[in-house]
C-alpha cells in the first residue's frame, strides 16, 4: 500500500528482504519460508506488470544454506541449488524480476557457478528475470561483468544486472588483513570505488540487448552521471 502511490509516480521496486546468513537447517528452511511467501506478495501486487514494470524480489543464498562456502561446493550445489531453482521458477509463475544478492568476495564465484547453472535450466529458457548483483568496490568487478555478457550470450538471455557500492567492506577488509593476504578484494578508498561504479556503469549500458542494468546508489553525482551515460539510448523500463 506505501508502495502504490510511488508507483504511480513512475518509481519501481525492489525488495529486500534483509537478515543474516542461516546458521542451522532450521534457520535456512525459515528463510525459504520468507521467500515463498515474499514472492506470492509480490507478484499478486505486481499483477501482470512483468519483469520491467512490476516490482521484483532480492535472495540473499546464505540465507539459504547453513554452510554457504566454497569448502562445502558440493553439498551446495546439490542441496542449496534446488531451493534456489524453485524460488526462480516461483518468481516466473508471477513474472516478477529475482536477483541473487552479492556477499563477502569469497563467496563470488560459488554464486557465479549457482547462477551460470540457473541460466541453463531448460524450465526457465526464453524467461528474462533472472538478476544478479554485483559491487563496484571488488576490484574484479569488471571482469564479473564480462562474464555476465558472455553468459547472458552463450545462454540467450538478457541478464538482470543490479550495481551497487558494496556493503561489506569494513569485514573485507579486516578479513583479508587476519589472513595475511597481500593485498584486499576490495577499494581502500572510496574515491577509488565512485570511479570503478563509473567504469562498471558504462560497461553495463553497452550491451542492452544482453544486459538489463539497474543501478543503486545514494550519491546525486553517480546518479547525474549515469544518466548521462545512458544518453539516448534508454527509456524507462529499457
């Protein structure tokens, strides 16, 4: 209902449904519960609108499994995977856009591998609401980027790409200094970060038939400076 009369306005939504990562079974199996019934609302209120117009739905996957790490790749893909692919089949019986949330660096490529797999799902094939968030603060985020063009190439589709800053970078960065690493996954500064979420953007808004780019910030300058990018090229909804 607060939702209704921004939407009339032109605005859209996204929904979050924030929490930390599951710790036991029943704790994930809770979350899964949330989702279903988070994407039933959605998609009764998002009423025929579609992936573009309607309202969509962000999963956070350590939500979803108590042992979200690459240690436990295996018990992931067999155990976690299956609650991933039926939320995704959930979110297209409504047609309402579901994107799988970004995590801590260590988690990126088990998410890649879980969405590269959702891609090929011959249940979901032709179907353009399947999303995935990335951080400009990574400092592979422009390679994430061309990984997601060629997959949304080799599995002929067009990729739900949501840019954000990143959220995680005060436990990323202590993290990689607990570990000795020789360097950080992320920015140390944010300047650093404001001109990479530039980079990635333009990235982004030059494969429209692939990509599907969505882009989250509170800074007006990033925002001013997106539209720019876009130029004439985009339209609402596009």
């Amino acid at each position: 209902a607060n939702a209704r009369k921004l939407e009339e306005k032109g605005f859209r939504y996204s929904y979050d449904m924030l929490g930390e990562a599951a710790l036991t079974a029943a704790d994930a199996q809770a979350y899964m519960v949330s989702y279903q019934q988070a994407i039933h609302a959605i998609g009764k209120a998002s009423n025929g609108r579609g992936i573009y117009e309607g309202p969509g739905i962000s999963i956070k996957l350590s939500a979803l499994h108590p042992r979200y790490s690459r240690a436990q790749y295996d018990r992931v893909m067999e155990e976690l995977y299956p609650r991933l692919k039926s939320l995704t089949l959930l979110a297209r019986q409504y047609d309402i856009g579901i994107n799988i949330d970004a995590e801590e660096a260590d988690r990126l490529e088990i998410s890649l591998d879980l969405l590269e797999k959702l891609c090929f799902e011959p249940e979901l094939a032709g179907w353009n609401g399947i999303g995935f968030v990335i951080q400009a603060y990574q400092k592979r985020c422009p390679l994430v980027i061309d990984y997601l063009i060629d997959l949304a190439t080799r599995s002929r589709r067009r990729l739900m790409i949501r840019l954000v800053k990143g959220a995680y970078w005060d436990s990323e960065i202590k993290r990689a200094q607990m570990d000795g690493l020789e360097g950080y996954p992320v920015y140390t500064r944010k300047v650093y970060t404001d001109v990479s979420y530039l980079a990635c953007a333009k990235k982004l808004l030059a494969v429209p038939n692939l990509i599907y780019p969505q882009f989250a910030t509170h800074n007006a300058h990033t925002l001013a400076a997106i539209y720019q990018l876009a130029g004439q090229n985009y339209y609402p909804g596009q």
